[in-house]
C-alpha cells in the first residue's frame, strides 16, 4: 500500500488486481490529480476488453471453491478484514483525501461507514439460514435456502472512493459469489488497497478482483455473459444505461442514481439546530454526497429571512483548504472539469434571477492557488423550472426556496425527478408523521439532515434515484447478491405406496 505524508508524491501507474496480484499491461492511461494541488499525483490504467476478460476468467474459476466454503469460513475472513481496515483506516483516509479532496475526519466517517458493512457481512451464516416448513404435506418437508449467483460485478462513484465498493462487495463474496469492482478513475487507489487487505485477510485469489477503467470496461462487464449480476451506483444518465443494458443482457441489475435533496423547515423548528444541520449536510464533503442537502424549503417569510441570515453567518465562519488539515471544514471539488461544471451552476442561477447571497466564487486559498477550491455558496428566492432548481449540482451550493406551507414544500418535493433522501424540521409529531408517511422518497429523516441507513437497514431513492427492485446492503443487499431455491422434499417410506395423482397436488 503506498503512504505518502507529502501532497506531491508521484505514485506511478494504478494497474488492476486479478487473481491477487497486481497487473498492469501497458494500456491506456488517464491522470489522477490531488484536487488540493491540481498537480497530477500518478496515473491510473484503464483496461481493454481482454484485461476484463481476464478477471471475469479468474472470478469464475475461483466461483466453484469459493461457492463450497462454509458461510462461516467466510465470515471469518470478513472479521479479519474489519480489523486490518480499523489498523490501516490513517493510510487508507490520506489516499481518500489525496485523490477526492475531502477532509481527514470526513475521510474517517466514510470509511466506518463502509467498515460497518463488512460487520453486517460477519453475520452471514445468519442471514443464510432460509426458511423451513415441516409437513407442508403428508410426509412433506420444504425449506427456500438462498445460493450465490456465480461472477457478479459493481461500479462505482467518485464521491465515496472506499465506502460505496464495501457496500457491494463485502456483501457479495460473503453469500459466495465472486466479484470485479470497476472503481472511479478519478480515485482508485483506496479500493485497490482495500482489495489487497482482503487478500491479506485470507480472501482466495480471483474472490475480488479490481479493474480500472472507463467506459470499455464497464460495457465488458455489462454484456459478458458471465456476470450475472450489476451493482452500480453513479450519476443518473448513466444509471439508466447501465440498468437498460444490464437487463437486455439478461443479469439482475440495480443502479442507483443521483439525487436533489430537499430538506423542509417548519416554523417551529429548533433554528439554531436546524441551521448546524443543514451547514454540515449542504458544505460537508463539499457538496459531493449522493444525500447533501442542497435545497432549504422554508415555511414562511419570516422562517426564511431568519434561516438565510442565520445560514449566511455559520457559512461566512467556514474554513476552506486542503482535506489534509482537520481544522478545515471543506476541501476542493474532485477535478477541474467538475469545478468548472459547478461554477457554471452557480453563474446560470446569477442569470436566472436568483438571489446569491453568499458568493463563494472568489476564494482563493493560500498556498494552494492551482487547488480546485470553490468557496460555499447560498442562494435565496430559488424557483422550480431554474437550472439551480431542477439539476443535480454536486457542489457547495444551496438553494433557499420559500413556500407558504409544508404541503406546498412537500408538493415541490413529490413533482422532483429524484426521490433520494430528505428532511423535516419540526417539533410537531403529527407534521412529521403526515410528512414521512406522503413524500415520495425513499430516505428521509426527521431533524436529521442526511439520513443515511445503517448497514443493517438498505440505502436507496425513489424515482429517478434508483433503477432497480432492491436497495442497496443491508437485508436487500442478500436478496440481490442471491437466488431463492425452493426444495420440497418427500422420502417414500416402504410400508405406503401413494397412487398415481391427475390432478393438481394440493392438502384440499
Ligand atoms: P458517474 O456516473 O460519472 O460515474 C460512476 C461510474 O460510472 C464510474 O465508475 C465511471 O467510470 C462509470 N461511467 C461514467 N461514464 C460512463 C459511461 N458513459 N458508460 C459506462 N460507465 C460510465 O458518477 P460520479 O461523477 O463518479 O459520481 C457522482 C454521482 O453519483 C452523483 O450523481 C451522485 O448523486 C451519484 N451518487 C449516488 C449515490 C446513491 O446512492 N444514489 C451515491 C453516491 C453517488
């Protein structure tokens, strides 16, 4: 695993793990930059047709023996993981904010979150148990047992480098299937590492394998007909197509997409409360999580005046600067294209006649000049039908909309084309139950600004947020990573012989 303390240390070529060990064939290659410098950092393959095949080749050879092992051989391995990624976590968070940009500590609370994943996959032999029925019929005993699905595959997003892979395949090798992760080029180091802890934690060789790479290697994993299954999480465009072709392909597909979050504050709200809430949900990571807030739905003129002046004063305290330091609350975009994009975002809602109140377009940070840095930025009178309003920005950038009730917010919340995650803010319990029970979202929280699942619960939007039957870990994650099988089952005994039966069996 390479550690490097400086920000500008050249880590060479990020080639691919297949069958243990690390491959790299001299292909196509792209940069990989320190968002915090702008400096290229090293460069990340980017397989070819025949280097996917290759690891979908030694994910099926490795699927029969991987199959056999015992669920709680299995399990074993996933305990020993957790504790080499709780012993590794400092080297594994620097390679986060290297390539991402996120803060340290923000680096930290990500990988817990995907650690908290290979816990629920220490529980496996549990979760596989089935079901069972004595005596569905005279002499008649039927169980459903859960078996693996053979070489399945997931691809993934920038924004949480080591979180979202742990969210596929910890969950996906413990139910005995073999698995190639296809992670973001823009960050791949930390998964590659995590790979080779898993080796390292006694995970046979070709169990997981890592390709790098773009669109080649994603359309090989897609129509190979050895991969029965995709988990993919991304963008939503992309979502649509990898569900679309995934299908036509004939495997069992979820794709989970983007979002536009909204969250509501209620007149009687707990202000202050509300407002470190929605400072650390809307600016936390820079605005790059799938569940940010990024649109303040305010009840009412007053609760809106009162909101942005006191969101304008929390947002004017914030410290910008490289994720290497902890005392800073917000590190830089992911790339320049991307701060390109959001600056664009946030020039388009200037045009567009809403108020921006907080302008984070000037900032520059010290020392960090070609960093990819955009200072947060707040607009108020936003509107539905402009682009700041109705597109997935991705960036520090959050939208203050007034309405003159919650139905009125909820409304808005219902005609969005994302359905990820969102919030009440209230000290009324008949508002927030009316208000979970009617919005149509898959996530949503109640005073609590991103309500992320736990690994024992299963992550997914509504809508145009997720392609797909199953949500993501937890007990979807089992049901997507396996087959129901129903066995019914009858041992002749010698001293009866049943007759022949025309009609359909039944206990009528
Ligand atoms: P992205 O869609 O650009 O890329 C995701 C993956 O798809 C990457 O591995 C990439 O290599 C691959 N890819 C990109 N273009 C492709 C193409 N044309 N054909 C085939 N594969 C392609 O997303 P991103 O910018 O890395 O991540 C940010 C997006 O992910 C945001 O929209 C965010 O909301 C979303 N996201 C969603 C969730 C969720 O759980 N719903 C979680 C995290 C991120």
């Amino acid at each position: 695993m390479s550690h490097n303390h400086s920000d500008s240390h050249c880590i060479g070529i990020v080639g691919h793990f297949i069958d243990g060990v690390i491959v790299n064939d001299k292909e196509r290659t792209q940069d990989i930059f320190n968002p915090a410098t702008g400096e290229v950092r090293g460069h990340v393959a980017l397989a070819s047709i025949a280097t996917v095949e290759q690891a979908i080749a030694s994910a099926q050879a490795a699927y029969p023996a991987w199959r056999a092992t015992p669920p709680i051989k299995r399990a074993r391995i996933m305990f020993r993981l957790k504790e080499l990624l709780e012993a590794r976590a400092n080297e594994l968070c620097e390679l986060i904010t290297l390539e991402h940009g996120k803060v340290l500590n923000d680096a930290l609370g990500e990988l817990q979150r995907g650690i908290e994943n290979v816990e629920y996959a220490c529980g496996i032999p549990e979760l596989l148990k089935g079901e069972f029925s004595k005596d569905v019929g005279p002499r008649i005993d039927s169980w459903s047992e859960f078996q693996p699905l053979g070489v399945t595959a997931g691809i993934t997003p920038f924004n949480f480098p080591a979180m979202v892979p742990l969210w596929m395949w910890p969950m996906a090798v413990a139910c005995g299937n073999t698995f190639i992760l296809k992670p973001s080029e823009r960050d791949p180091s930390v998964a590659m590492a995590i790979a080779q802890l898993a080796l390292e934690a006694g995970l046979p060789p070709g169990v997981l394998n890592v390709v790098n790479g773009d669109k080649v290697a994603v359309d090989t994993l897609l129509t190979d007909k050895r991969v029965k299954a995709v988990s993919f999480v991304g963008s939503t465009p992309i979502a649509e197509y990898i569900y679309a072709t995934g299908t036509a392909h004939g495997k069992r597909v979820q794709a989970l997409g983007g979002a536009k979050n909204h969250a509501i504050v209620m007149p009687d709200a707990d202000m202050d409360n509300a407002v470190n809430a929605l400072v650390g949900a809307a600016y936390g990571s820079c605005g790059e999580r799938c569940m940010a807030i990024s649109v303040a739905v305010a009840v009412g003129d007053k609760v809106a005046d009162a909101l942005v002046a006191k969101l304008s004063e929390q947002i004017n305290k914030m410290q910008v600067g490289t994720g290497l330091n902890n005392a800073n609350d917000m590190g830089p975009l992911v790339t320049k294209q991307h701060y390109n994009k959001v600056r664009g975002f946030v020039d388009a809602g200037v045009e567009e006649g809403a108020s921006l109140v907080v302008d984070g377009r000037t900032l520059v940070v010290q020392g960090h000049e070609n960093g990819y840095f955009l200072g947060p930025c707040l607009f108020d009178n936003v509107k539905p039908g402009m682009t700041i309003y109705e597109e997935e920005i991705f960036g520090p950038v959050m939208c203050v909309v007034r309405v003159n009730n919650m139905q009125e917010g909820m409304d808005l919340i219902n005609a969005h084309e994302y359905g990820n995650g969102t919030c009440l803010f209230t000290r009324d319990g008949e508002a927030a139950r009316y208000f979970s029970d009617n919005i149509e979202v898959g996530m949503v929280g109640i005073n609590v600004p991103l309500p992320v699942p736990v690994a024992y619960h299963s992550f997914g939007g509504w809508k145009r947020s997720l392609f797909g039957d199953l949500h993501a870990y937890g007990p979807d994650g089992v049901r997507f990573y396996t087959k129901r099988k129903t066995i019914t089952q009858r041992w002749p005994s010698s001293g009866i012989r049943e007759g022949t039966q025309f009609s359909f069996p039944s206990n009528g």
